[in-house]
C-alpha cells in the first residue's frame, strides 16, 4: 500500500471513517497535514488539549468560520469545557478583537506601543514578586 492509502486507514481507525472534507484535499496534502492534525487535535503537545481548542474556538470566532467553530467547540466539549469556560472565551475572543480595533484606528505607532508593552510587563513582574 501507498502512503495515501496508510493515512487513510489511519484517519479512519482513528474517526470511524474518512471524512468527506478530508476526501477532498490533494493527496500529497493529506499525508502532510493528517499527522499534524491528530498531534495537535487529538495528541499530546505542550498545550493542554481542551486549552487548545479554546484557542481554536476563538481564533474560529474572529475568522468567522462556522466550520472551525463548530469542530473546535465540539472537540473542546469532548476534553471537558465548560459552558462557562465558553462564554469566557467568547469574550476574550472579541476582546482582543476590539483594543486591535480601537489601536489601529488610532493608527498608534509600534514602536511606542513595544515600549509601552515592555514596561508594563516589567512592572508587572515587579509587582508580582511583591
């Protein structure tokens, strides 16, 4: 058997079958990209499963994907998230939404913006050790 068609027996021991969005994608891309999926949506990784697909679920909520929203609040379900750990995220997802909104709009210089950002966190830290 190919490469192709070990990913494919892999995908579907592992789901239950080959999802038709997955048919779809060139070969080449499948092979590629199913590792990295299961790794990072179904594995181990230095981020906790259920965080990275909050993570996932709000990046999906900014890009306005209903596909990736509902994958990533389903998958985040299934490692355990709460409701109220949705409606925070759904917050902080709008959240650094909207201070970029209201930066850009200001058309606020990066650099002072770095160096505002480096003192903050050193008093942060500062204040932390206290």
């Amino acid at each position: 058997m190919g490469e192709y068609e070990d990913t494919t027996r892999d995908i579907e021991k592992t789901f239950g079958f080959v999802p038709g969005f997955m048919k779809g994608l060139p070969h080449d891309v499948l092979i590629h990209d199913w590792p990295l999926m299961k790794k990072y949506t179904l594995g181990e990784s230095k981020i906790p499963a259920k965080q990275r697909e909050l993570l996932g679920l709000a990046v999906a909520a900014n890009i306005k994907c209903p596909y990736c929203q509902l994958f990533h609040k389903s998958v985040a379900q299934m490692y355990g998230a709460t409701p109220e750990e949705f409606a925070e995220i759904a917050f902080l997802a709008s959240y650094t939404s909207r201070w970029s909104s209201m930066i850009h709009a200001q058309h606020y210089p990066y650099e002072t913006f770095e160096r505002e950002t480096r003192q903050i966190g050193e008093h942060l830290s500062k204040a932390a050790k206290k």
